[in-house]
C-alpha cells in the first residue's frame, strides 16, 4: 500500500489531546460546542480536532451521552473529508492490521448493516477472485443498524464458514487458499464495542462511512479497494477515504443497497482510480457479460418468516438469519455451476473487479472466466476449503 501520512501533532493545546483522562474529555467536549450549535453556528471540525475526539470515544472513557451528540451533530451538520479523514485514522490506529504473505489483496467492502431488500451474493466474491488467482478478503460484522439486515458474517455461518477467525489466522487463511473473511469484533475491538450505542442512536453515523475502509489484511506490494455506494455524492467521499486508508486503486460501483453488484437489468455507473490519477467514471452495463434480466436484483422469497422484534424494540424489516440462510443456500448452488441470478451477480461483480486490476483486456473475457471456475466447481471447492 501507499505510504499514510497521518497530519503531524498539531501545536494548538486545545486540539493536543490524548486518547483518554481529562484532556480528552475536554477536547470532546470542545468539539461538541463546535458541531451542535445549530444550523447557523455550527463550525467544522479539523482532521488533529476529529481524529482526537474519534480516539478519546474508542478509549472507552467518552460519556455515551456526550459521545451521542457529537456524532448525531455531526450527521446533521455534515461530515466534511477533513472530519472523515481524521475520524478514520483514528480507526486504524486502534485496529489490528495485519499484512499477508501475498502480493496484493482486493477489499471488498459492502455496507456492514446488510441486506433487507433482495438476496445478497456479494459474500461469495473473494471466493470466485480467489479461484481466479487474486487474492480477497471480506469483512464486516454480525448485526449494526440501522438496517439489521442479512450481511456477510451471518451469510457465511449459515454456509459453515468460520467467522471468528482472530487477524493472524485470517492473514494465514489468505495466503494459504486465497480468501478470508475477517470480522470486525476481532481486528477492531475498540470500534466494535460502540454497537449497543449505535444501535440506540438508531440513525448513521460517521461510523457507518468509515468503518469499512480500514483495509485489515494488506497485500505486501498493494492493496486494492472494491465497494459500493448508492447516493451521488458519495463516490468522491469514499475516493478521499480510500486515498487515507493508502488503497494503491479503489472502484466504486452503484450497487443495489451500495453493494458491489450493480443491477442486473439496466445500466450502472463505476468510479475508479489507480495510484495518483484522478477519480474516474465509467459506464456499465449487463449486456457487456451477457446477462439479461427482469430485476435490479435476485428478490426476496415470498415465503421469508415474519421479521422479529430486535431486543429494544427496533422493527426489523425481514428476517435476518432467514434471509442469510437463502442467501448461503443460493451461493454455494451458484459456485457449484448453478445458473440463475446469484451466478450471474457473482459473474458481473467479479468481472468487474478482473477488469480494473488489468487482469483481462474487456470485460466479457473476465466474464468468461468467471463462468469457467464457476461451471467447473472449482470457486465451490475453495469455499469449502475455508469449513
């Protein structure tokens, strides 16, 4: 990856705060008294003022209450990338980071609160890249808000894939058979014990922005970054995100729920950089790899169980675990040759992916090559590989 050059101490003793004692909670507190001024008053925040205040919260000494409206204040003020910038930092620096014995990995990176609106394929990505010699790691979480929904750790217990793999045994996961997942309570514990908090703060966060991008199984030469958005604004965000974290090249695709599977029946849009060089756009299609189809996305079963009540009352909107078990079920068909919309969502994503790393001229050969291992079994048996 890219050399990070975090901005240096900052010689201003309001902003020098340490990550916990009374110096931090002053410092929380002035940032408070910035961000939570109204409308009109409200001032940003410098990346020293963001990245202190983001440290003293993930030092466990923050009040929860101050902790709440500093990030909801920001929320509704706006979060500038010098405010995100700084509160990402803050993340990798409290994280365990590992490099792997490989020369380049992808981080495929999909929203951490799930899926509630179709059936997810994208937890099974890093299995095709791998069988196609490019090393992948995925990550994410068990449940966040505000969606509550179907995301990769449930999705792969569901299809007997261990999930609490600690950093040193995902990193040697990744060399040995070319793919990991990776889950958030283990490589950023700081972070993950802020989850009952969000969960009752309800609404996103700065978190939700930052936290999948602190890239936590590195390649020895680079480390490429594959997420999805769905809002316009977002791309350039993610872009300034992406450029902190050190990411030698990012894509970003619009992706149904920001996901990194764009819809299956009308054009998409990818922004993309390699090394230094701008943000670019580039149009997608499905009919550029064949597929055609009458949804955005594969759609939920009619026959999913009533969703639950989550243990402080927030209603779900479906069936996590449910959802998760569907989703596992048509994964491992679709590694195994089964053709339908989760093998074609895994062809165009991960074609996708081939593409912008150069490892095929066009897209309908990496295409083909995606259906080729698919067909063959061979992505099935290095999913099986990680049981």
């Amino acid at each position: 990856m890219s050399e990070i050059n975090p901005q240096a101490a900052v010689a201003d003793p309001a902003v020098a705060a340490t990550d916990d004692g009374l110096s931090g909670r002053l410092h929380l507190r002035a940032c408070i008294q910035k961000v939570a001024t109204g409308p009109e008053y409200s001032k940003d925040l410098s990346y020293d003022e963001a990245y202190h205040a983001m440290r003293h919260i993930l030092s466990g000494e923050a009040d929860e209450v101050q902790t709440s409206i500093y990030l909801i204040a920001l929320r509704m003020k706006r979060e500038t990338d010098e405010e995100n910038r700084g509160t990402l930092q803050a993340l990798i620096d409290t994280a365990d980071i590992n490099t792997a014995a490989v020369a380049e990995v992808v981080d495929i990176s999909d929203p951490y609160d799930g899926y509630t609106r179709g059936v997810p394929g994208s937890t099974f990505v890093p299995v095709v890249l791998a069988a196609l010699g490019v090393p992948a790691v995925l990550h994410g979480l068990n449940a966040v808000g505000p969606k509550f929904g179907a995301t990769h750790h449930k999705i792969l217990q569901a299809a007997g894939i261990k999930t609490t793999l600690h950093p040193h045994q995902a990193a040697q996961q990744l060399a040995a058979i070319g793919w990991t997942y990776i889950d958030q309570a283990q490589f950023a514990p700081r972070l993950h014990a802020l989850i009952p908090l969000r969960q009752r703060m309800i609404k996103r966060q700065i978190l939700t922005t930052c936290e999948t991008m602190l890239a936590p199984l590195r390649g020895q030469q680079q480390t490429h970054y594959m997420g999805g958005y769905v809002h316009k604004a977002y791309p350039p965000i993610y872009a300034a995100l992406a450029r902190q974290t050190g990411f030698d090249s990012a894509m970003f695709i619009r992706g149904v729920e920001g996901g990194v599977i764009p819809s299956l029946q009308q054009s998409g849009r990818l922004f993309y950089y390699h090394g230094e060089a701008a943000l670019e756009q580039r149009d997608l299609s499905p009919a550029d790899v064949d597929i055609s189809a009458t949804t955005r996305a594969i759609p939920l079963p009619p026959d999913l169980p009533a969703a639950p009540i989550i243990a402080d009352e927030i209603a779900a909107t479906v069936d996590s675990t449910a959802l998760a078990e569907r989703a596992a079920a048509l994964g491992i068909a679709a590694l195994g040759g089964q053709q339908g919309l989760m093998y074609d969502s895994l062809v165009y994503s991960a074609s996708i992916c081939l593409s912008h790393l150069g490892k095929y001229t066009t897209l309908a050969e990496a295409a083909q090559a995606v259906r080729d291992v698919l067909d063959s079994g061979e992505a099935l048996v290095i999913l099986r590989a990680a049981a």
